[in-house]
C-alpha cells in the first residue's frame, strides 16, 4: 500500500535519493531545503510502500494550485507504478498541480513528460525558463505542465509570476 506523509525534517535517504535524482543546477542544497520547510514556505512528502522508504515529493502549496518542485521514486521502487499512484493520488487531494520538466531533448525528458501525460497533465507551448539555484548561474530552459488549470497564456504567465516570487524569490 502506498502512503504519503508530511516531514518538517529531510531524512537521510531523501537526501540522499534528491542528490542523486536532480543534478545540481536543477536543486537547493540540503541547508537550505530545510530551511524552507522549517519556515512553512515548503513541504516535504515521503512515500512509502508497505511501510519501506519508495521516494518523496517537495512542493509548495501556492494561491491556486500546487507547484511540484521535485519528485522521485527510489530506483529500487521504480517501474511497479508507484510514481502514478503518488500522482494520482496527489490529484486528488490538489485538483491544480503545476511542475517543471526538462524539454524532451533526450530519451529520459521524453519518458518524464509521457508519464505527466499519462496522468493527464499538458504542456504549456510558452518559454519558461527556470533560474538558477546556483549563484550567478545561467537559468535553465524547461516547460512548465498542468493539470486542472487553463491552457491560455494569461493562466502561464500569472503561474510563472508567482512560481517565481514564491519559489526562486525574484
């Protein structure tokens, strides 16, 4: 059984498992996660399968919709469709749920953005550039999905506006 629960702390293997997943100009360090989830701005999900660690979820529950900042199933736990029931069931508790992907420049962009489709989320056909966790760092091109929410221009830039100020600060 797949269940999801809040942490105020990062544990060790969802530190280890965010290191891994995301490379490091598509991620905060550990220090400061936790300090967004200490100051209430961020929540942490772990996910479990039958009680054993199978991957966790960072988001930010913003004005009218949630913005998934990273999410990962433990390599151990993938291809068993745990991803999908995190997602579904994620859906069902935040109707509107926004997150990043890289463009499908690769076979593994490509697999990401099927899997979001799959559960019924579309791309946004804007520029979306995500800045740089990484002082001085160049911001990074991705797309922007949604599920729940309008396709139109309007909906994009006011999601942009606030994934921006809340999220990356700017």
């Amino acid at each position: 059984m797949i269940t999801i629960s809040t942490l105020q702390v990062i544990p060790s293997e969802i530190a280890s498992l965010y290191e891994l997943s995301f490379p490091i100009e598509e991620r905060r360090n550990l220090s400061a996660q936790q300090e967004l989830l200490e100051a209430g701005a961020l929540q942490l999900q772990i996910v479990k399968n039958d009680d054993i660690f199978a991957g966790f979820v960072f988001c930010w529950v913003l004005t009218d919709f949630i913005f998934i900042e990273h999410f990962a199933i433990d390599t151990s736990q993938r291809g068993g469709g745990i991803g999908s029931k995190v997602m579904t069931l994620l859906q069902a508790q935040y109707p509107r749920i926004v997150l990043e992907v890289e463009p499908p420049h690769s076979t593994d962009a490509e697999r990401r953005i099927r899997f979001y489709e799959s559960l019924g989320f579309q791309s946004y056909p804007y520029i979306y550039r995500q800045p740089s966790y990484l002082a001085g760092g160049a911001p990074l091109e991705m797309l922007l999905m949604q599920t729940g929410m309008s396709a139109e221009e309007d909906t994009f830039s006011g999601i942009s506006i606030e994934i921006y100020r809340e999220v990356y600060g700017i």
